[in-house]
C-alpha cells in the first residue's frame, strides 16, 4: 500500500483524474478528514473538500512504477 497526496481543485482535473486511474485493476481510496471513498468515483469526490490536498491511498498492485507515473501532474509534496 502506498499513499500520496493530490491537488483536485478544478473539475477538469478531477475528471482527468479519474480517467488516468481508472485505466488501471487497482483499488484506490481517497481520504479527507473521516471520509474515506472510491477514488474511481467522480460523484464520491465531488463530495470532499477539494480547496486542500487529498491523501490518496494505492492497494497493492504490480504496476505500482505506471500508476505514479499517471499520478505525476496531481501529486503534491
């Protein structure tokens, strides 16, 4: 399991987002304060605060090196 934090504060990247992981047989949560939802899901992210960075938690996966890869222009340090 691996976790990052994303910047989603625009619908446009949101929905780029979602098209980038869901390219992928991973399961993804995000998590904001005590949500917890599918990252996959556009209406569950819609949800959270987006105004800050989100932690997003990656499960096991092989391609692991490809997801961060897509994950690049999201990523905050």
């Amino acid at each position: 399991m691996k976790t990052v934090r994303v910047c989603l504060d625009s619908i446009d990247k949101v929905k780029g987002f979602v098209n980038d992981i869901s390219r992928f047989n991973t399961d993804f949560d995000l998590i904001s304060g005590r949500y917890v939802i599918d990252a996959k899901s556009i209406m569950g992210i819609f949800s959270l605060d987006l105004s800050k960075p989100i932690e997003l938690t990656i499960h096991e996966s092989d391609e692991i090196d490809e997801i961060l890869k897509a994950l690049q222009p999201y990523v905050v340090d």
